[in-house]
C-alpha cells in the first residue's frame, strides 16, 4: 500500500479509502450498557399465568373460608351421620348445595349482610361463584348471522327480515317462498305467530 501524499493518483485514493472504510471495525450488535426497558406490558402466557394463579388462591379461599360451611340448625339438632358421604366429589357437591340454600334463604329474608355499592348491609347483591353465575347483561349489540350460511350478516332484506351475508344470497333469499321465510325466521326464533 502507498503512502498517502498530496498528489492524486490511482494508488493514493485507494489507500485513502482503504484507511476510511468503516467494514473492517468490529460492531456488536448493541451497546454493553443496554437494558431493555421496563415492560408495562404482558404478553398472553403472563395474563393467563396471572388468571390462573387468581382463580386458584380464590378457590382456596372459597373452601378455607366460614361462609361455605353450612351454618347448623337454631333448634340444636344435628345432620344425622348419614347424610356425609364418604366420596369427596359427593360431598363437595352437597356442601355447595347447602351453601346456595342458605343464600338463597338469606336473600329472601333480605338479611344478606352485604354491602351494596351505595355502602350499606343487607342490600340484595347475588354472589358471583362457579354454582351461581349472575351476570348483568351484556352491552354489546347482538351479532348478526345470514340465516341461510351461518356467515357473519351485513344486510337485512327489509320484506321478509331474513339476515343474509352477500348479494348471491340475497338473490337466494329473494326466491324463497312465504312458507321458506317463516321456516327459516322460526329457526332463529324471529317468526310471527298468527293466531
């Protein structure tokens, strides 16, 4: 390789080139001192871990706690022997059995002791468990299926109110009968009943 000089030939610029080009120098991929940031994040298998481990500590709850054992009778009378069964699955089955009669006894001499969401006892507020699900219902719009595919449904024939995915359907929904409409509402459970 030649000396760099001031004179410009063939040989000196390749040199220069040579003692500027960057390919030789090793680059890492990032910076030693690199962290990721702090994730704010979860990724699916983090939120499903999470629900999880929430929906088994408050299993354990349920079943360590005082309220699902059933409270025994005021007369001082006993549960006869007979009525605990050896298999646990039974006995879970009766244990929860019993629960839900209390609640439900509870619930209609309105003595419920919980708190409502204005903050005072003895409102009537159902219990969310796995033997009693009550939901409010649900705000979304009901969705829509073509009543002749199954698909998804865009449009609404307004003669007949059958539900249909596209215009070839439409087409089909067109040469339907009176008797194939109301069949096909019945099977949605929109027909009219004439009586």
């Amino acid at each position: 390789m030649a000396p760099i000089t001031t004179a410009s030939n063939d040989e000196t610029h390749q040199a220069l080139l040579d003692k500027l080009d960057l390919f030789p120098i090793p680059k890492p991929f990032r910076n030693p001192h690199w962290k990721p940031p702090q994730r704010r994040n979860k990724n699916l298998r983090q939120i499903l871990a999470d629900a999880q481990r929430a929906q088994t500590s408050l299993l354990n709850t349920q079943q360590n706690s005082g309220a699902s054992t059933p409270i025994p009778p005021s007369d001082g009378t006993q549960t006869p022997p007979s009525s605990l069964h050896p298999n646990p699955a039974q006995a879970s089955q009766d244990l929860s059995r019993a629960v839900l009669e209390k609640n439900t006894k509870q619930l209609h001499n309105g003595n419920t002791g919980l708190l409502t969401p204005g903050g005072a006892t003895g409102g009537v507020v159902p219990s969310v468990t796995y033997n009693s699900i009550a939901a409010a219902p649900s705000l979304k719009p009901k969705r829509k299926y073509c009543d002749i595919t199954g698909l998804p449904a865009a449009y609404t024939d307004p003669k007949s109110g059958l539900f249909y995915y596209n215009a070839e359907i439409y087409g089909v929904v067109k040469g339907l009968s009176t008797t194939q409409v109301q069949e096909y509402l019945a099977a949605r459970g929109a027909n009219t009943v004439l009586k």
